[in-house]
C-alpha cells in the first residue's frame, strides 16, 4: 500500500485528456516543461522534484496535425528517461492509444514486428510499466515487453453507453472478422448480463491483401435483430462499412459500430456517411478531429475513458486489482 499520492505528468499533447483523470482523482497535474529548438529537435523535464515518487506519464500515441506518432513516442520515451535520471521510484507510461501495436507478427517475408521493437525502447529508458487500452492483440503486447504490462478494456463503456438505447429489441453483436472473435464476445455477454436476456453472436468474413479488405459473408443470425459490430479500431472506417452493409442485406433492422480508438484516417468522413451506419461510437483515446462537420459527427458518440484511466492508476498505485476493476466497469 502507498500512502503517498500518485505522482502524474501528460505531456501537451495529451494535456486536456490528462487534466480530466486527474480531475478523476482529485489530484492536479504535476509541472512540467516542454521546449521546441530550431532544427526541430526538442526536450522535456519535470518543473517537481520526482525523487522517490511513482509517476504515471499521460500520452496518448496518435499522430496529428501538429504531432506525428513518432514525434508523440519519441517525446515520450526522452520524458521517461529524464525521471528515471532524477529518481523516480517508477514510472508507468499510461497510454491510451499505443503505437505500433497492429504489426505483432511478420505477414510477409522479412517483415518487422514493431510491437516488439516499441517494447524495447520503452525497456530501454528504464520504464516500469504500461497501461493502454484495448490493445489490438493482447497475447502479443503481453509477449511483447518484458516490463510492468496492464490493460484495460472499453466494453463496459460500451455496454453502459448501447443499454438505454435497446429497449427491447432483439440484439446481435458482431465481430468484424474471425480475429475479433474474443473480443466481440466478452462484450457480447457483458451486455447480454446487463441486458438481462440472450444476445446473439456473428462475425464476418474478412480477407485483407495490399491493403484490400474483401469479404462479405456473415456467420450468424442478424436478421431482425439490431446489429452492434465491435472492433477495436476504425481506421479508414472499410472494415466496419463492410460489415454494417453486409449485416443490413441480411435483414438487420439497425447497425451501430463501436470501436475502442477512432482514427477516421482516409476515406473515413465518406464511407463512414452511409445510412448503413445507424450510428458510431468510440472513447476519447483519439479525439475524433479528422471527422468534419455533418452528418458522420452527428452520429458520433465519443465516451470518456478519464474514470476508468483514473480508477485504474489508483489501483495500481493503491495495490488493488486491475482484473476487478474490469468485471466492475
């Protein structure tokens, strides 16, 4: 048990996001400085004494308009460094969205495996652990570092968020492809438990070559039933329209897609239009900024994840469980 209060720092970028679990908790975020140089390189220090403390480093791994990716990891990795040489006890890099985590095995001949290469480099700068959230494969970021490793779960938000919305309509959830199967069905009988009844279950058949996604068969029964397709990410927004269009052809009376990070990168704001899609929702891990005003924004829900990033640095801090606080949420 820990009775001095959790130390937390989030770097600009991830500022506001950071503000709100902070607020969570009743704490205010520590000081800290961020300082731009001419030819584009950059540094990061703590403004408090960090010596003998446990610091959490707020930064969510997402590339923007005035950030890439790199630059986001990159700033983050030299932060952690920096408290490691001025004496923090530990350091946990809270990462909402973390980087890199698609590539986990090579595809093709001589591919690289960047989840792995991510780990290294947050070992290498002494980081103690990590806390993300609904990373695309578990087993492999589990594997993958060889520090601390903690990972939440947006399906209660989920299952909070679509409950009020049923009613009594017949539901199915479906998984987008075969490798979503897990995930789909965990929420699947979070939300049949709170539901109180059965739900049905479905995937989709999926086949990816150059980044072509085709596919269009449904194993399950959605007919008549509201569809709610479950994925972990929307990226270009084709696999979730896939599915949406695929359910809809077999009778589906509404089709919702919820993912845990929105990226909306591409085509997004176009496909993501079509009246296949009743509606969408993502959490704050990405804020939903490539996304224009219209008709996709007016069918999008972004839902909070600062009580659940609060509750779990306060377990980990506190000595409570993390696997409680996921069959809680």
């Amino acid at each position: 048990m820990n009775d001095t209060a959790a130390c937390l720092f989030a770097l600009d970028a991830s500022r506001a996001w950071g503000e709100a679990v902070a607020a969570r908790m009743g704490l205010a975020l520590m000081p800290h400085e961020e300082r731009e140089f001419e030819d584009g390189e950059h540094k990061a220090r703590p403004l408090a004494s960090v010596r003998g403390r446990d610091v959490y480093v707020l930064q969510s791994l997402y590339g923007d308009g005035d950030q890439s990716v790199n630059d986001k990891l990159c700033r983050l990795l030299f932060f952690i460094g920096a408290l490691k040489d001025a004496a923090a006890a530990s350091v946990t890099a809270v990462v909402p969205c973390l980087a890199y985590a698609r590539k986990d095995r090579k595809s093709k001949p001589r591919d690289p495996i960047t989840t792995r290469y991510v780990a290294a480099l947050f070992e290498a700068v002494g980081t103690d652990r990590v806390l993300t959230l609904d990373v695309h494969n578990l087993a492999a970021y589990q594997n993958a570092f060889r520090c601390g490793t903690e990972h939440l779960e947006a399906s209660g938000l989920f299952a909070a968020h679509f409950l009020p919305l049923l009613g009594r309509q017949e539901v199915a959830v479906v998984s987008p492809d075969a490798g979503g199967i897990k995930r789909a069905e965990a929420f699947r009988l979070r939300l049949a438990a709170a539901l109180g009844r059965p739900v049905a279950a479905a995937f989709a058949e999926k086949h990816r070559s150059e980044g072509v996604v085709s596919g269009e068969m449904i194993v399950g029964d959605v007919a008549g039933r509201c569809a709610i397709v479950i994925d972990d990410l929307i990226g270009a927004g084709t696999t979730i329209l896939r599915t949406a269009l695929a359910c809809r052809r077999l009778g589906a009376t509404a089709v919702y897609g919820a993912a845990s990070h929105g990226l909306f990168v591409g085509s997004a704001p176009q496909l993501l239009a079509a009246d296949a899609l009743t509606g969408l929702v993502v959490t704050d891990s990405v804020p939903p900024f490539r996304l224009p005003p219209g008709k996709v924004r007016d069918k999008l829900v972004v839902l909070s994840t600062a009580p659940l990033f609060a509750e779990a640095i306060a377990r980990i801090h506190g000595g409570g469980s993390i696997t409680a606080l996921l069959e809680e949420a």
